[in-house]
C-alpha cells in the first residue's frame, strides 16, 4: 500500500507571512456580506454547495491574514 500525498506548505503560503499585502478590515467585512459563512438551502445542488464553500474558505482565510497582520502591530 503506497503512503498518501502529503502537501507541504511553504512560508510564502502561511498567513503570517509578512510578504502578504495588507488585508483590510473593510475588505473582509464586505466578503462577509457578499460570501456570508450560512447552511445552503436543501434544494442547492451540488456543485453550487462545493461552490459556496470555496468562497467562504477564502474569506475565512482572509480574515485569519487580517487578524495576524493586526497582531503584528
């Protein structure tokens, strides 16, 4: 049986990393409007679910950079 993949992250992936452009927090309010983090209706299908998540994902992921920048300061 063969090992799974493992993916190793680089410091230039990592949310602390300094080389990231600042997140602001307008920026990140407003994807939260526009990609709000709630359940998908019953009748979703699918793809649009998947879809969904991906955007909440990067949101999610934005607001992680935001808070890290902030607590550099």
């Amino acid at each position: 049986m063969t090992e799974p993949k493992v993916e190793i992250l680089h410091q230039k992936d990592h949310p602390t990393d300094e080389t990231f452009p600042p997140v602001s927090e307008a920026l990140v309010n407003r994807l939260e409007e526009i990609f709000p983090d709630r359940c998908p209706q019953l009748t979703a299908k699918d793809r649009e679910i998947w879809h969904r998540c991906g955007q909440v994902d990067i949101v999610r992921y934005l607001r992680r950079i935001h808070e890290e920048q902030h607590k550099r300061r």
